[in-house]
C-alpha cells in the first residue's frame, strides 16, 4: 500500500515536472539555433558588433553581444554595450504623450497650435488643423525624410529646426498618405516640453528610464558612459570608424543610445501593455491606442503564395504595424550614420526581440526574423543568405549605373569662369547658408550650419563639378554633383546640388547667390 502511494506520488510528480523539463529544454535548443545564426550572420555581413536580446513571457531568456564594439580594438560587445537606438526613440515619445493622455493633460486630436502657437506649415489649414495624432503617425502631408538636412549634424536647436518646416512643401494632400518624418516628432517632444514643464530629456528620464532602471541608457551621445559600440559603415568599399553623431536636435525622434539588456525592459513595458513589475506607467488603453493602425502603408496585394505573407501594414503611434505568418507584429527599426537598430514584438506569443549593431546592413530585420521563425516552428529559411545574394545584385545594378553617368561625361570641356568666380556665399530659405571658397587651387563646399559637411568640387564638365565629401561626412554618399548657372551678366547666380542617397533630399535646397 505505501509503495503504491509511493509511486503514484512520484507519477504524480513527474506529470508536473515533464512538461516543463520538456519546455526550458525546447527553449533552450530554440536560444541556441539562434545564438549560432547570429553570429554567423554578423560575420556573413562584416558587421564589427551586435547586441541581442529576447523577451519571452515577461522575461528576458537571451542577452548576448557578439563581436567588437570598435574595428581594430579588442573591447567586445555584451549585453551592455551601449549603441544608438535612433528612430527607436520615437515610441519613447509617443509613450509619453500617452501619459499626459492618462493625466488628462492633453489628447491625442489636439490641435499642436494649442500648444505650440508659432508652428507653422506650408499650408495655413494644415497649421490650423494638424494634430498631436498628424505628428506621431506620419501623415503630415510632407515627404519621407523631408527636412532632415536640417537635424542631421547641424548647429540648430529644436526650436530653429520648427521655425524652417513653414519653407517645406508638401509632397501629398494631408492625410491623404504616409510620409515618414522625423521633423514632426521633433514637434511632438516641443509638445511634451510645453504640457510638462520638462526637457524631453527630463520628462522621458522621470517616466520610462529610471522606473525602468534603465541606467546606462542616455539621451545624447555627449552623455556616452563606458562600455558603448563606435559605429562604422563603408567609404570606397572599405569598413571605417565614424565619430559618434550629434542628433540633439531631434532627440524626440531619434536620441537615445541604449543597451540590449536596458530596452529588453522596454520591451517588457510594451509587451506588459504600460505595466513594469506591477506599476501600470501608461494604461493599457493608450497601449492599444499606440498598437492600432493610424495610418495604411502599401502591400503587395498578391504575395508569392511560398512565402510568409505579409496582407497588411500600417503605422500606429510611434510603431510599425504588420502581420508575419499569421500574427500581428508591432516593430520599429533605427538608422544614423553606422547605427542600424530594430525592436520587434509578436504580443500573440508575449514575445519581444532588440537587434543592435554598429554598421549599415540588413542584420537587424534578418534576426528579427530569424527569431520569429524559431519561435513560431516555421520551416528553416536562411534570410542572411538570400539578402546577401540581393545586396549584391544591388551592387552590381548600381555599378551599372554608375558607369553609364561616368561613359556620359563630356571630355575636353572647361568652366565658364576662371574658378574663382564660383567662390560665393549662397542662401537656401530652408537650410541656411553655404559657401564655395578657392582654396589651392580648387573649389570648395561648406554647409554653414553643418560644420562637418565639407567638399571639394572637382571639375567634371562644363559648369558642373563632382563632389569629393571630405572624411568628416560620416555618410556614405554615392556619386554627386554641384552645378551653377551663370546670369545675363555672366556671374554665377545658383549653386543646384544633386546628390543621389536615401535619407536627404539635397533637391529640396534652392541656394541663391547671396
């Protein structure tokens, strides 16, 4: 009798145990797939560094860095390190607005003159009528990336980088589509300073990073503490180390640097719907608010029945929107000059990751979905490989490319003018000032406002000139071009910039003679 007790006991016993002897062990072999896949990864990319962390079930089950924190020195990479988490900021924003929602300090469908009665667009009705909700969900009516001369690496304070949006003009009807601006979330922080009485800084300090015990994380790069990541990208096909870049003009859109471990707790605030370890900081209510589609971005509406479809995509409240094999996913990425970063969480599976790196590449969203794949048992598909193969076919067209402009150089042409002529000071309404001075014999190009930008100007063919950005230009610009037109009287009188990129729209800058 008291060995059958016994062993029904022990039976008993093991039916609680087994299954979660069988789960930590199936988690473990899902860490380990990814431990390795990341690493590889890193090397396949010629990343120097990356920081990874995991979120699963309100616990951080993965936090590990991998490489070197600078090129050429042996300092490696921990769950410690700190990068900058740029775009990344923007949902620390939108949280915080959240909160002077909860305290009935504002609402989200507020006019933004209410509280800011100097801002101005284009467009007396868009200034009339634009909200706190227009700002933080892109739909501004300006184009992806418009305005960003005016933050990136420039002398200007939040309040100058405002006073210029009035001279940016629209690229659709507002409202009518998406527009991804970061000018606009500089607004809103201008927002949460004048309801609070706070510096962006201050307020987001208060609210999310010490109740978070997120200590190392800093809202500028002049606040770096040890143990924080260089961030490098490519200049003539080569890997360099870039200087750390000054973004405090825009810190509500794009200033925070941050460690995997610290914006794991992040993500455990997120994933927690505003509640941390028992205190509900935002309410669960603004959570959804902040995870609801505000405005719709473009899919294709016939994905390749072979591969994870993606049927929707919108943008929340600071966040990125869109579904992955079935499941909602509610994610943003980050970018400066050698700083790529992506926060992603699938709430069906309480399930959160941060990618970290300190180079340009696609590491970032590989990981992400590598992770998702793991974690959701989806068939084995090797993402670095198949983004390797498209960025050099990318590559490869942009050569192309590039030696059909080279092919269409006209040869044996010269200037208008003896080359001191071009050396003028110019104006662009928007950005400011720009000077062109001979020196030894060239010409050469200085953004006033952005120390950094530097340039000579090598004659190419008529009135037009290649620019060489000297080292301080920390981004990697392709191929470009200055080209002045003269007057009737046979003076210089614009300065026109054509500079191919990504990120700054050059063509919005008209500089005059001055």
């Amino acid at each position: 009798m008291k060995n059958n007790f016994l062993s029904s006991g022990l039976f008993l016993i093991l039916l609680l145990v087994f299954p979660a002897f069988v789960l930590a062990q199936s988690l473990n072999e899902k860490l380990k797939e990814i431990d390795a896949y990341a690493e590889k990864t890193r090397l396949d990319w010629n990343v120097p560094g990356v920081a990874l962390a995991i979120v699963k079930d309100d616990k951080v089950v993965f936090a590990k860095g991998y490489g070197v924190r600078e090129m050429g020195k042996p300092e490696r990479v921990d769950e410690n390190t700190l990068f900058a988490v740029a775009s990344n900021s923007k949902a620390f924003t939108t949280a915080g607005l959240a909160i002077l929602v909860d305290e009935k300090k504002l609402s989200w469908d507020d006019k933004v003159i209410k509280y800011l009665p100097e801002f101005q667009m284009s467009n007396p009705y868009v200034t009339s009528e634009i909200t706190i909700r227009d700002l933080v969900s892109h739909r501004s009516g300006l184009d992806t990336f418009s305005g960003d001369l005016l933050w990136y690496e420039t002398t200007y304070s939040a309040d100058e980088i405002l006073r210029r949006v009035r001279f940016l003009e629209p690229k659709s009807s507002f409202r009518s589509r998406f527009g991804y601006q970061n000018l606009m979330y500089i607004a809103a922080g201008k927002v949460i300073e004048r309801v609070s009485e706070k510096t962006w800084s201050q307020f987001i300090t208060e609210k999310f990073l010490t109740p978070l015990a997120m200590t190392r994380t800093t809202t500028s790069v002049k606040d770096l503490k040890d143990n924080y990541a260089m961030p490098h990208n490519e200049s003539g096909g080569k890997l360099r180390v870039l200087h750390a870049g000054n973004v405090d003009g825009a810190t509500a859109a794009a200033g925070l640097n941050s460690s995997a471990a610290e914006m794991a707790k992040w993500l455990r605030l997120q994933l927690g719907r505003g509640k941390y370890e028992g205190r509900q900081i935002f309410s669960q209510a603004q959570s959804g608010e902040m995870w609801s589609a505000q405005t719709i971005l473009g899919v294709n509406p016939f994905p390749a029945k072979d591969a994870p479809m993606r049927l929707f995509s919108a943008y929340g409240l600071g966040w990125f929107l869109n579904d992955y094999r079935g499941r909602k996913i509610v994610s943003h990425g980050g970018g400066l000059d050698g700083m790529i970063s992506q926060t992603a969480m699938m709430p069906e599976e309480n399930l959160g990751l941060v990618v970290l790196t300190n180079s340009e590449s696609g590491v970032n969203t590989i990981l992400q979905n590598k992770i998702f794949d793991v974690f959701t048992d989806a068939p084995t598909r090797d993402w670095s490989a198949e983004r390797l193969e498209r960025d050099k076919q990318n590559k490869a067209k942009a050569a192309e490319e590039d030696a059909k402009l080279v092919a269409a150089r006209a040869a044996n042409t010269k200037t208008s003018l003896p080359l001191k002529n071009y050396a003028r000071d110019y104006a662009d309404r928007l950005y400011g000032n720009a000077a062109v001075t001979e020196e030894n014999g060239k010409l050469v190009l200085r953004f006033v406002q952005s120390p950094n930008f530097v340039a000579d100007l090598e004659h190419w063919h008529y009135d037009t000139f290649q620019i060489k950005w000297r080292p301080s230009v920390a981004y990697n610009f392709p191929r470009g071009f200055v080209t002045f037109t003269i007057d009737k009287t046979g003076a210089p009188d614009e300065m026109k910039i054509d500079q191919p990129n990504n990120d700054f729209w050059f063509y919005e800058l008209e500089f005059k003679r001055k």
